[in-house]
C-alpha cells in the first residue's frame, strides 16, 4: 500500500511540474530586424495583430530579458534590441508551432530572442555587445538544466548589403561569427539555419550578400531564401504573412537537418 501511493505522489510530481522547469529544446533567434521581427509595424507602430499560426502555446516558452522564461507570445523580441527594437511579428513563433505541430514529440521548445535592428555583422563579432549577450543569454538558457541548443536561426545582412566594403567581407565574417560561436557555446556541429536576404533594395550591394548566404559552405549550416516572399511598402521588412510563412520554411529546414536523436521530454 505505501509502495502504492508513493508512486500516486510521483506520478502526480510529475504531472504539475511547472513547464518553465522542464528540459526544453532551445533555440536562438539572431540577427537584426527581420529576425526581431517588423510585420504588422506601421510608422513604428504595431498594429497588433496576431495570427493564428503565431498564437501562445503553452509548450512554447520565451527568455525573458531578465533571464527568467515565460510563457512566448508576440511580439517576441519586445525586451529586446534595445533603440532599434523590432517590435511586430517575427518568425520565431510561427517557426515554433510550425515543429511541434509536425513534431509533438519535441516537448518544450524555449526560444531565445537575441536579434538587434539594423546590425551590421561586424557588430555580431567575437567579443562585441552583441555576441557576448549571445553567449550570455544562450548560457544562461542551458544553465541548471533548462536543456539544449538545437538550432540557431539567423536572419541578417540588409546592413552590409549598402557598402561595398561591407559586402566583400561579407562571407569571411559570416563565416568567423558561426565558427567563434560554436566554440565558445562549446557545440561545434551547432546546427545554423541562416536566411537569406529578401529584399532586392536592402542596397546596391545585395546580390554580393545574397551570394555570400547562398555559398557559404560549413558543415551544418543551411540556408533558407526568404526571396520572394512579400514586403512591407518599405521594400525592406517582411510582411506578417511572409513572416509566418519563413517561420514555417525555417521548421521545415530544422525537421529535415535536426541532430539525431533529439532530446524528446
């Protein structure tokens, strides 16, 4: 009998463990505003829609700014990116959904939002602002169990697409910033999900950014155009809809070049 109801105590434990408490498969969301996400920003402002895809899901968790997670819910980024703050609809929940729709057996997927607006990247190197609040809130995501690091999600490059000099060292930065990544968050087959530019009018020198997404050759790192899909009347941002539907095209990247096994809850 006693046998009996310590197993009723453990059962129920763990039945009304907090999902904030769970091992969750955490991914990073980096890059600048189209990452942050701008869709449904009118003149600065948010229109405050929310569609269905990118609803809350009480498997889907955020990190918080101060390093505490929460329940994820749009806008994801609205802690941070500090003046050049996105604060609209991103890919990141509709990316979220879209996997566990299609994968229920994931668990708890933690999300952490890290992208700043109008970020070159040389502003993402080895010891700048940037990339140690990376290494930070990513450490910080994995501490006392929170889980592992399945993918980072990377959408970046309008900024260098405006000078050339930016344009040419492109692809050599792109690639240190991943690798220096890898090594610091100790993980060096790091799965990266890199998005390549939109837009056409990001500046004169998109194609040689464009190029530099699309032949950048390491070992697990994919890439996802994102050309094609709608933008704002800016000509820059993506459009909700097209938010919703990269954060899709971003799943499906994921579920096709996810680490094996995965670590299911």
């Amino acid at each position: 009998m006693f046998t009996f109801l310590c197993l009723i105590l453990v059962a129920h434990a763990l039945l009304v463990t907090p999902v904030s408490s769970q091992d969750k498969n955490i991914f990073l969301l980096a890059g600048q505003s189209n990452m942050a996400g701008e869709g449904g920003v009118i003149n600065g402002t948010w229109d405050g829609i929310v569609p269905p895809e990118c609803g809350p899901n009480p498997s889907v968790l955020r990190l918080a700014a101060n390093l505490t997670w929460v329940p994820a819910a749009e806008p994801l980024h609205k802690d941070i990116g500090g003046v050049n703050a996105a604060i609209g609809v991103g890919p990141g929940m509709s990316f979220a959904n879209s996997v566990l729709a299609r994968d229920p057996s994931l668990g708890v997927v933690g999300l952490v939002p890290c992208a700043y607006g109008g970020t070159k990247i040389s502003q993402w190197g080895q010891g700048s602002f940037l990339y140690d609040q990376l290494v930070s809130r990513a450490r910080a995501a994995m501490r006392g169990g929170g889980g592992k690091i399945q993918a980072m999600l990377w959408y970046q490059g309008e900024s260098d697409a405006v000078l050339s000099e930016d344009a040419e060292l492109y692809k050599g930065r792109l690639q240190k910033f991943f690798q220096d990544l890898r090594l610091d968050l100790q993980s060096p087959s790091l799965l990266i999900i890199q998005v390549a530019l939109a837009s056409e009018s990001a500046g004169p020198y998109t194609e040689k950014v464009r190029e530099a997404q699309l032949g950048l050759d390491l070992a697990n790192v994919k890439c996802v155009d994102a050309k094609g899909l709608e933008l704002q009347p800016d000509n820059l941002h993506l459009s909700t809809p097209s938010e919703v539907q990269l954060g899709k095209m971003l799943a499906g990247s994921f579920l096709q070049n996810r680490p094996n096994p995965l670590m299911n809850n």
